[in-house]
C-alpha cells in the first residue's frame, strides 16, 4: 500500500470517527443511535465489499469511513447493565442481516457473485 493510500484511510477513518460521535452525542439516547449506526454500516459494507472487490475498495471502506463510522467496542461497553436481549442480540442480528443484504445487493449490482 502507498503512502498515499494509508493517508486516504486514515483521513477517511478520522472522518467517520467524528460523524459517529457527532450523531450519538446529538441523539436523544446515545445507545439506541449507535445500534442505528452500526446497522447502517454493516450493510454498506456489505454492499460495497460486494459491488467493488478489491483491496483498495475493502482497504477505504472497512478500515476507512464505515469502519471508523461504526463502533460495535462502543455498543458493547455502553450496552452493559442493560437489557440483554434489546441491546445485545436484536442489534447484532440486524447488524448481520444488513450486512448479509447488502451483500445481495451488491451482487446485484454487478458486483462479485
């Protein structure tokens, strides 16, 4: 990987690191956005890691804006105390079906099959 390409991610993580602490810090509960975030980027890495193979696309997407974008560290630490099954279990099975359809998606869109 080049130089530039290491800058681009790392431009691009820092990017998604703040719009996720912009998003959970204006909601009204935190935890409930994050699960929204983290649903939300699993499924566009679905997509993208399915429309677009390849290391540099998979390299800007999941360690870049989506991977930085999400946080499941975060969820995990915020979501203890609290309801198991609501904030542990339903928003990693969403989680898992975004990405699994936007995988299919992807595939879809001409994307690997």
């Amino acid at each position: 990987m080049t130089p530039l390409l290491w800058a681009v991610i790392a431009g691009a993580g820092a990017a998604g690191a703040v719009l996720r602490h912009e998003l959970t810090t204006r909601a009204d509960d935190g935890l409930t956005a994050l699960h929204l975030i983290n649903v939300a980027g699993a499924g566009l890495l679905g997509l993208l890691l399915a429309a677009a193979p390849g290391a540099t696309v998979a390299g800007a997407g999941a360690a870049g804006v989506l991977g930085a974008f999400t946080s499941f560290s975060t969820w995990v630490v915020q979501a203890r105390g609290r309801p198991p099954v609501r904030d542990l279990a339903l928003p990693m099975a969403a989680a898992i079906v975004a990405a699994m359809l936007g995988t299919l998606a992807g595939r879809a869109l001409g994307g690997t099959p």
